[in-house]
C-alpha cells in the first residue's frame, strides 16, 4: 500500500472512484451519442470508448475471479458490445460485475499483476480498475465538450490523482521498452504544486529507466533537466497525455520532452 509522501487511498475509496467513473462515462456518451468524435483519443468514436472499458471491466473480472480471459477473448468481449442491442446498458452490467468481483474477493488473493512496484493483488486490481476509467471518463467528457477538459471540469479528488501519478511513473513507465532510451543521460522530475509528494524519474541509453518517490520539500533540491509542475489534477492528465496541446514555447519544453520520450498512449 502506498505510504509515506503519498496519501494512501482506501479499497472504499477506489470503489467509489470506480462508480463515479462510470457514471461520468456513461452520462458524457449519452449527452454527446456514440457516433460523437473523443478529441483525446483521436480516431475513436464514443462506441470505441464504452465498449473498450466495457471490455477492460470484465478483462480485470475475469483475473480477480482467477479465471483470466485471453487476449482474443477480450477482443470478442469489445465485438459483443458493439453488437449489443443496449451498449451503455452492456457497460453498466461490467462495472457492477467487476464492482461485485473486487468486493468478493479475499484480501490475501493471489492472481496475476502486471505493473512494477505492485501492491498485493487485490489493491492491484481495485487501484488499477479505478484509474483505467477514470481516465476514459476525460476521454468521455472529451467527446461531450468537443476539446480536452480544463483539470476544474473533471470530477475526481486530487489524492486520487496523485496515486494514479506515482502508478503511472513507478508501475507503468518502469516496464516500458520503448521510447525510452534518451541518448544522454536525463532527470526528470513531477513535483505537484502543494502536494506532499514528488517523482524523479531517472533515463539514460543503457538502463532500465529508475523512478522514485520523494517527499515533496526533499524535491527542491533535486538536480533535474526537467521538472512538471502544476497542481495534482493538472499534472495526473498532462502525463496521461488528455491535456490540451502542448504549446511550442520554452516554457512547456519539459512536457514536449515527456511526450517524445516517454511516448505515453491515449488508449
């Protein structure tokens, strides 16, 4: 479980941002229709966003129950929403699934997890299943506003995006092969205004990349080449690439960098 610089967040906790993210999801598809266009992840439709976290629910089903889906499976899941006759009422059946899976599942269970710096598997699963559509509740919103939300028109709370940060930056990024081999050596730093934590991030052409937490005052005396700034909620959708564009100037070079190098997917 999380501890230290970063404010723990509750199996409950990671419930509710479950539900509130489908909610959102669901409310945003139906106000913009699914033929609507998701400015966040481009070259998709709102039918693509429900029936991939349609399909991601029962997938993380599926392992907490301990009897994991393959790949095609999950392919014919995503073919069987589209095909439903009631998507969004599909979508609803797989969040409440997934909901009654987490909740009846032991404390001690032992199933598979895939990211570094894992918790046990159940607070695995709770913590990844709440960031996967709370993230695609941006991309939801994205389609109803028809441009990537401002972080004040989202509705999630600050301590939950600073987990999904270092979920991100310590679980996701670390596993990575790709895009991120810098040809120097490079320190980047995610430092939250106001938060009590920060991340450095540590990239170089010949090692696996390193990323620590850091409590947020020990941070002002990191040597960095880069350093992400802004408030929790900001930085949870800049680095999840559902932020605006990046602009061309100097002062957002190390966001640019992030985006070349680190190569975080919309989907």
């Amino acid at each position: 479980m999380p501890s230290g610089p970063l404010q723990p967040v509750t199996f409950d906790e990671f419930g509710d941002a479950i539900g509130r993210a489908a909610t959102v999801l669901r409310a945003n598809a139906t106000a913009s229709g699914l033929s609507a266009p998701v400015p966040t992840c481009p070259g998709w439709s709102v039918l693509d966003l429900v029936t991939h976290v349609g399909m991601a629910h029962r997938w993380a089903a599926s392992h907490v129950r301990g009897h994991p889906i393959d790949a095609a499976s999950a392919q014919s899941l995503e073919r069987q929403g589209r095909d439903h006759p009631d998507v969004l009422g599909w979508f609803d059946d797989g969040a409440t699934a997934l909901l009654q899976a987490l909740v009846d599942a032991p404390e001690d269970l032992d199933v598979f997890v895939f990211l570094k710096n894992a918790p046990s598997p159940r607070r695995f699963w709770t913590r990844r299943m709440a960031h996967e559509p709370t993230i695609h509740a941006v991309d939801a919103l994205s389609a109803r506003l028809g441009r990537a939300p401002r972080p004040d028109e989202t509705s999630f709370p600050a301590v939950l995006a600073a987990d999904g940060i270092d979920e991100l930056v310590r679980g996701f990024v670390p596993r990575r092969r790709e895009g991120l081999h810098p040809d120097v050596e490079t320190r980047l730093l995610v430092r939250p205004d106001g938060g009590g934590a920060a991340w450095l991030m540590e990239l170089g052409p010949d090692h696996p990349v390193r990323s620590t937490l850091l409590e947020s005052h020990d941070a002002a005396d990191v040597d960095a080449d880069h350093v992400l700034t802004g408030t929790t909620v900001d930085l949870y959708l800049r680095l999840w690439s559902r932020a605006a564009e990046v602009p061309a100037d100097p002062a957002h070079s190390a966001e640019r960098w992030w985006r070349e190098h680190v190569s975080v997917r919309w989907a």
